[in-house]
C-alpha cells in the first residue's frame, strides 16, 4: 500500500467515526506507523508501507476511530516546547496550562534558590518545564497515582532535572508535615461530575476521570489546595490553580483576605479565567 493510498483510506475511516479534522489526524497516524515525518509523508507519496507498517497502520486506525487519543497512542505530547511521555495514568497535558508554567517562571526566576511544589504532578509536565527553564530551582512533585509518579520521574529523567525533582505519593498535602515553599502550582481535578457527560469521548472515555473530575460539583480539591496551602508556603509565597470555564466567582471567594494580600485570574488563549494565582501573606 502506497502512503497516498494509506493517508485516503484512514481519512475514510476517521471521517466515518466523526474524529476531527481527519485528515491530518489520518496523516498523522500513517507518519507514526511508517516512522516517518510529514515532510517525508509529502515528498514521496509513493513510498510502499512494508506489512509490519501497514499492521501497525490498521491498529493505529482502529484505536484513533475509537476515539482514544492520538497522545495516547504515540505516548508522547508537546508542552511548553518540550516532548513528554504520556499514558492513560495521566491527563494529556494542554496548551492552556502553559500560561501557569509561564507566570511561574518569571516569579521564580527571581529568587535565588527557588522551592517548587506541585500538587498532582500527573506527567510531570508542569514541574519539568519550570525547572528546566529555571536551573536553579527543586520542586517536590505530590500525586495520590503511583503510575503518574513514575511517569512524572521518568519525564524528569528525560529532561535532565531528576536531581532537582523529588516525588511523594500523597493525596494533596496528605504526605507533608512542615515544608515550606516559595510557589504551589496545581491543575487539580476541576470537572463537576454532571459535565463529565458533556465531554469529548477523547476525554471522558480515556483520561484518568480521577484526574478530571473530584466527583462532585469540581471544586472540591480545588478548595482545599486554597484553604490549605498557605500552610506551606513562604511568606510572599505564590499559588497557582488550574480551574475550569464558569468557576471563577466560586474560586474568588475561597481566597481568605486575611491569608492571602493579592489576588488575579490569569485568562487562558480565548481569554477565559483559567488560572487563579495568589499571595500569601505569610
């Protein structure tokens, strides 16, 4: 099978599933099955799939016209100009959480030897990107999922930071006693269980649903990172967490203004509050 025969038929398939913008999905998944880039996938539209190709091609296919993501089933995902190894143990990481990763780097750029905490660490990709771009800081990463741990300290390896990254199991702050931070990030669970329906089947049926939803109307953990991690941090110290569309007057009032003397939401690309970032007054 040529690749022009193999990109036109898995477009088929895709489209028939209903899997958005099939045809480059179908390019995608054809790239992936040969090894091959897109340039290459351009340039010689009459390369032969060997059979073990077209055999990885057909399971690729039946897979993505499941609806499992492509993420999933190349285990890898872009974040924050780097590669990370994912899997169904971990939510696939989204452009939206760059713009925490980003304001956390310009805070934690200025302290000379920055402490870092991440709550719910999932793939790493939070803490792993701060501290690649931020080479004189440690972070302590938090996870109740022994397989995220090990695939947070995997993506760690992979970037060259694990001697500045250390990992816990423990369900929020569970597992910590008096630790003292300059910075929290989190990107908790934040779906209320009545909007999981409403998902995409890529998600409902294929991220962690611990990792989506607290299983109840979503703002659960969120609140309790809030009420509890003034304990752990700094004076001046800085929160960041990850909330979802409509939360923003509820996450607002959590904020006691005798624990915490500044307050914003940082807007994601579409201008949507996604980021609720605080200070502690010590």
């Amino acid at each position: 099978m040529k690749i022009s025969d193999a990109i036109t038929q898995t477009f088929a398939l895709l489209a028939d599933r209903g899997v958005a913008e099939p045809r480059s999905e179908a390019a995608l998944l054809v790239g992936l099955a040969a090894g091959r880039d897109k340039p290459f996938l351009i340039a010689h539209p009459e390369y032969e799939l060997t059979t073990a190709e077209q055999d990885r091609l057909a399971n690729f296919a039946h897979r993505r016209a499941n609806h499992e993501p492509f993420q999933y089933i190349s285990g890898k995902q872009e974040f924050f100009g780097l590669e990370f190894d994912v899997s169904p143990d971990v939510l696939i990481p989204r452009p939206e959480t760059e713009t925490l990763v980003e304001k956390a780097i310009q805070i934690l750029a200025g302290i000379e030897r920055p402490v870092l905490c991440d709550v719910g660490v999932g793939s790493g990709c939070i803490a792993v990107s701060i501290l690649t771009n931020v080479d004189r800081a440690v972070a302590l990463g938090l996870d109740k999922s022994p397989q995220a741990l090990a695939l947070a300290a995997h993506n760690a390896a992979k970037h060259h930071v694990s001697d500045r990254m250390r990992l816990i199991e423990s369900d929020v702050f569970g597992s910590l006693r008096d630790e003292k931070f300059d910075t929290i990030v989190s990107n908790p669970p934040y779906v209320p269980l009545a909007d999981m329906r409403t998902l995409q089947p890529e998600v409902r049926d294929f991220e962690p649903g611990g990792a989506l939803t607290d299983g109840g109307d979503g703002l659960s953990i969120v609140r309790t990172i809030i009420d509890r991690s003034s304990r752990f941090l700094r004076p001046g110290g800085d929160l960041f967490v990850e909330i979802g569309f409509g939360q923003s007057d509820r996450v607002a009032k959590m904020f006691d203004p005798e624990k915490w003397f500044s307050f914003e939401f940082l807007p994601d690309l579409q201008g949507i509050p996604r980021i609720a970032h605080a200070r502690s007054s010590g």
